[in-house]
C-alpha cells in the first residue's frame, strides 16, 4: 500500500491526537474513495448529459436507418491524422 502524507495546522493535530480511538488513516482512505467516486459520478452524469442534449438536435427523419460507423470512423480517422503533427 502506498503511503501518502498531508498537512494539518498543529491544533487539529494535536485533537486528533486527543482521540486515540480513531483511525484517522481509516477515515482519510474511506473519504478519499468517497470523493473519487462522486467524480466519478460526476463524469458519468456529464456523459450522458451532454449524449442527451447532441441526441436532441439529431433529426430521426434525416438520419433514418443509415449505418453511421463509416461517418464515425472518418471523423475519428481526421482527428487522428490532425493530431500527429
């Protein structure tokens, strides 16, 4: 397991200390996971906000039934090729 190390101002330090009980490591490493996974959460939710709203502005009518994996693979195909300058 790695170790990781962070600052405290003195006084928390020392009320920290005041409560042997704790397992302030314990508490750290569960807070940290928790805030992980809210952004990761967060990203999810972004993801499918931002799926829905270029969903919208698609035209059923337009599109139909056509196969857009070549239309994809162009797009991804030009954004490669621009970016290996």
């Amino acid at each position: 397991m790695a170790t990781v190390t962070f600052r405290v101002p003195d006084d928390l330090k020392a009320e920290m200390e005041s409560h042997e009980e704790i397992n302030w490591s314990a508490i750290l490493r569960d807070r940290v996971k928790e805030q992980l996974g809210e952004l990761s959460d967060q990203r999810v939710a972004h993801a499918v906000a931002t799926s829905e709203r270029l969903s919208a502005d698609i035209d059923p009518d337009e599109v139909g039934a056509a196969d857009t994996t070549d239309v994809i693979r162009e797009f991804r195909d030009s954004r490669r090729a621009g970016s290996s300058d």
